[in-house]
C-alpha cells in the first residue's frame, strides 16, 4: 500500500508521524512524497488556535481533492470534533488521540486482505531511518518522550485533546534515539506536550532523562523543545556543559504581565522568569531564548498590555511566536470577561511580533563574523556555483551557503558573513 502522511502544528505532531512511518514501513508499506500518489492517507491534525483547526480541515479536503479515497483523521483537531471530521470527503475513519499509539494497527485490522503485522514486528524493523519524504523530510529526529497535561491554563484546548500528563519510560525513549542515530541522524528533538514534566509520574525528572541519554547514546546533537519555565531551576543549565546538549530554550512566556499571567493560570510571573533567563544566560551566555505570546487575552487592558510590552522588550529574546488570542470553546477563558475586540488583539499581535523581530535580529547580528556548526537540511543544485544549502545552527540560526557538493544530514562549521532577513549566509571552513 502506498501511505501519504501529513500533520499540522506541533513538533509532537512531528514525533507521531515520524514513528506511523516506521511503523507502516515495518509491514512493508511504502511512504509516498505527495498525495496524488498515494491509495491511504493519515492526517495528525491541530487544534491549538482557530486557524489551526480550519488548517486542518482544509489539508483534508486537499487530500480529497488530489484524489486520495481513503483518509485516517487522527490529532487534536479531529479528537475534539470526530463528527465534523468524520463529514469530510472521502474520511474512513477517526483515532483520537489515546488511540494514536496504535493506530497503524487498527488501519491494519480495517483491511482484511492487507497484512496484519504483530505488534512486536514494529520492534525488529531494520535500524535504517528513512526521514518523510516531501514537504516533512527532516535531518533532526523528533523523539517523543511524553505526551498530555496536567495544567490547567485557561487558553489551551491541547489538555482537553491529550489529556493527563503520561511519561514514556526512559528505556523506550532511549530505543527510539538509538534507532534514529542508526538510520543516520545528526540531532535527537525531545519533544512533549508538557516535555518539562517528564518523570513526574514515576518520580523522576528531566535531567534524568538527559543524563542517560549524553551517556548512553553517542548523538551529535541533543535539543529540546519547549519546557515550561516552572519545570526548571537554575541547577538545570549546569547540563549544558556538555557541548552535544544545543543551546537553545524554547520558553514559553504567554505575557509579560502578572495580572494576565494569573487570569492564564500560568505557574509563572515576570519576575520568576527573568531569573530563569538571567540563570540560563550566566551558564550560556550565547544562548537562543525563544518564547510564546498571546495578544489580546480576555481582561487585558491597555495598561496591562502596555506592561507585557516592555517585559518582552527587556527579555530581548532571539525571536519567538506571537499569536492573536484564539477562543477555543472548553476553555476556561472563553468564560472570562473582557474579551478583547478581534481588531485589538491584531493591533498587539503587530506589536508584539515588531518587538520580537527587532531582538531576534539583534540577536542573529552578534554571530556575524564567529564560526558555528550547521546542520544542513536542504540543498538544491546550482549551476557552475555548486550545491546551496540551508541549515540550523547549535543555537537554531538558519543558515546557507554554497557548497562544491551536497551537504544534506552532515555538519559542518561555517563562518557567518551576511545577514539577511532571518537568513545568515555563511562559508565553510570544514
């Protein structure tokens, strides 16, 4: 059978899918590059904003429309609203999230003729790692190591979607990092919806897991997604001695302001973050500090926001995400007063994403001139010039150049000379 798979959002999403292909190639399927040339077609849809869900549903209808005739909705999306899922053209059939795990199985059992592996045949599958081909073909190996949540803030919908907070075991996790580094992978990306409370249910904790795996794994690259700033201590960033472990935090901030933060039921104030980053700089003074911010949270004034504002200006962030409030029905927020006028909340949203680009051009400026390793992830034929590729550094700088010869999955170290936009061109120096 020849299986077109695709998802939207998160680097979870990404983890997932990741693991149906080599659960899918196990049986002796075929991952096909485009819909037009698939029979079967698995979705991991989004539901974290509005247009995340119209993303979804629209990415369904463009499998439909490239002439797929059987289509599994799987992810937040199609969890949270399988009937309206289920009316889409040419949808087979629904797995929720709890069921994803085993979902290649459960397509499996829906057609009879097709072979019907064991679930243990998913676990002798040869060590070789074939990334997605297509739009998702990665050099970097997004390892889920932990899934749902158990807080409670008021915007998010991913809770009611995932559900409680679960950890992987440290031994499967480890497998799944050691069958990637054999298919020829440069970076392991630990990922979670909550990947900062990993070990919570079996009383362990996340520098646990990253210990084991710099000791027991010989990973080039070791990065991790998103940890919320209530996960960590200052004592954490002493992991990062360890040169393989990338210098780069994802965390998300929300607001800059305590009021909104308190109304968010986020575990977090102003002043608990900026000794967060402060602690996270002294160890890493080079580090990439990336967040998440909401314009337009119900009850925030213009004071309030005016206050956020400046928080995310004194941050000085290496560049995040802004995003435009999103009532999602079953969250607390949608009950809170104050909502904010659609209009409003883009006027923040453009201010916002003005301060953050400011500083993550500030920040990419510093480099110019200094030497980093690239990981190249594409590269596309020139003429008498040679290969360009483009890349991310340790420290998650994209990065071109041109190279006499392709350079895809390699590291090399290069000389930034250039900034362009969110571009650095560079030359390498081998």
């Amino acid at each position: 059978m020849k299986v077109y798979l695709d998802t939207l959002g998160c680097r979870l999403n990404q983890s997932e899918i990741e693991s149906m292909a080599r659960q899918f190639r196990a049986a002796g399927h075929e991952i096909v590059a485009s819909a037009a040339a698939a029979e079967l077609a698995v979705v991991n849809t989004c539901a974290v904003t509005n247009d995340a869900a119209s993303d979804s549903r629209r990415k369904i209808r463009q499998l439909s429309q490239a002439g797929v005739h059987e289509i599994i909705a799987t992810g937040c999306w199609s969890t949270l609203k399988p009937k309206e899922a289920s009316a889409l053209p040419n949808v087979l059939k629904i797995v929720p999230n709890d069921r994803k795990d085993s979902l290649v199985t459960e397509i499996f059992n829906d057609h009879p003729s097709s072979f019907i592996p064991h679930p243990s045949t998913f676990d002798l599958e040869p060590l070789a790692r074939s990334p997605l081909p297509g739009l998702h073909r990665r050099t970097r190996a997004f390892i889920k190591a932990q899934d749902g949540c158990d807080n409670h803030c008021t915007f998010c919908i991913t809770t009611v979607a995932r559900g409680a907070s679960r950890s992987r075991s440290l031994a499967d996790v480890i497998n799944d990092i050691q069958f990637a580094l054999a298919g020829g992978a440069k970076e392991i990306v630990l990922t979670g919806v909550h990947l900062g409370s990993w070990g919570y249910d079996f009383g362990s904790h996340l520098r646990d897991l990253v210990k084991t795996i710099l000791r027991e794994t010989d990973t080039p690259r070791l990065r991790l997604s998103s940890l919320e700033p209530w996960d960590l201590d200052a004592g954490f960033f002493s992991l990062w001695q360890d040169k393989r472990l990338c210098p780069h935090f994802h965390l998300p901030l929300q607001s800059g302001c305590k009021a909104t933060l308190k109304r968010m039921a986020r575990k977090t104030t102003p002043a608990s973050f900026r000794g967060l980053a402060a602690a996270a700089r002294q160890v890493v003074p080079d580090a990439a500090i990336t967040t998440d911010l909401i314009a337009g949270f119900p009850g925030e004034t213009e004071s309030e926001f005016a206050e956020s504002l400046d928080f995310v200006r004194e941050m000085n962030f290496a560049g995040g995400h802004a995003f435009t409030y999103s009532p999602r029905p079953g969250t607390a927020a949608t009950r809170l007063a104050g909502q904010i006028r659609p209009e409003v909340r883009k006027e923040r949203n453009a201010a916002l994403r003005e301060v953050l680009e400011e500083s993550a051009k500030s920040y990419r400026q510093k480099f110019i001139g200094q030497t980093l390793s690239v990981l190249w992830e594409s590269s596309t034929q020139l003429t008498d010039q040679g290969w360009q590729m483009e890349g991310w550094s340790e420290n998650y700088l994209r990065v071109e150049t041109t190279a006499p010869h392709p350079l895809w999955n390699e590291i090399s170290t290069v000389r930034l000379i250039a900034m362009d936009r969110d571009v650095i061109s560079g030359v390498l120096t081998f």
